[in-house]
C-alpha cells in the first residue's frame, strides 16, 4: 500500500458498531498474528468476537473508534481508568499511525480521569508497539482462550503530566 490515507478521525463506540468491530478483531489476528501464534491459537482467539460479550465488554469500557472517511479501520477500548482492554487495527492500515492515534487518545483519557500509570496485556504481536511506546515488560502471563493456551505480556507506562 504505497499511498498515503487520509487522516483518521475518532468517535465514541456506537452499539451498531459490533459487527464491523467484529470483522476488524477477527481481520486483525488472522492477518497479523501468525508469526506469533499458531493457527489453532489464531482461530480459539477469533471465537471470541463470535461470543455475545464482545459487545457487552465494547459497550462497558470507553470504546474509540478510529475511522478514515467516516469507515471505521480500528478501536480501542480503556477498562476502567487504567487498563487498555482492546488495540485492534484493520489489517490495511497496519502501521499507518491509527493504533498510535488510538492509544494517544486513550494515555490521555487515562490520564484525565487520574490515572498514574496505564497497562495493558499486550499480545506477542503488540509488544514490540507498546515498547516503543514506553510500556516496561512486567510480568508474562498464560491465559486460556476456547481451550488454547495463549501468552501475552503485561505492560505498564506511567503516566506524566502532559499526559
């Protein structure tokens, strides 16, 4: 993809916007996980947008959806006041600024309901993001997703001032 995208805006979660969120999770790890995770682990993680609570949680958190010429391309979503739940970008835009436009805007929501620090449990995938970022590895973790068995890492920045 040689050119470049229009800039990307952001919006609130809509309860419309499930299944296109959906499509997105799932584009997401099939398309960008698979150096990471086996196929098996891939497809037990992708179940999960299947399952009736990935609305609900969408809904429950702070949800951002980022979008390019009003089409959303990616969201994020902040647990509580301190904890990034969901990163996922469509596939095409990956690297192209959107997941680092959605968890600016998360560090700041965080920041603004006072939180200190901000965590995450960042995928294989994601950690390499989250460094750069200036999340600090704190402990890796096992979890079971539909009977596989996946790793990510817990991750943790502190939040300044100018947050």
């Amino acid at each position: 993809m040689g050119q470049t995208l229009p800039k990307p805006g952001l919006r609130p979660f809509l309860p419309d916007d499930v299944p296109v969120l959906a499509a997105i999770f799932t584009a997401s790890i099939e398309e960008l996980t698979g150096e990471d995770y086996s196929e098996a682990q891939q497809q037990a993680w992708m179940e999960k947008a299947e399952d009736e609570d990935f609305g609900r949680h969408l809904a429950s958190d702070l949800t951002l959806i980022a979008t390019i010429e009003g089409s959303p391309v990616g969201f994020a979503s902040l647990r509580g006041k301190d904890h990034i739940q969901m990163l996922y970008v469509h596939p095409a835009v990956a690297g192209q600024g959107v997941a680092a436009m959605l968890v600016d805007a998360l560090e700041k929501l965080a920041g603004g309901r006072g939180a200190q620090s901000l965590s995450v449990d960042a995928s294989d995938t994601a950690q390499g993001f989250f460094a750069k970022r200036g999340y600090v590895a704190m402990q890796r973790n096992s979890i079971t997703v539909n009977d596989e068995w996946l790793a990510n890492t817990t991750m943790k920045k502190t939040l300044g001032a100018g947050q």
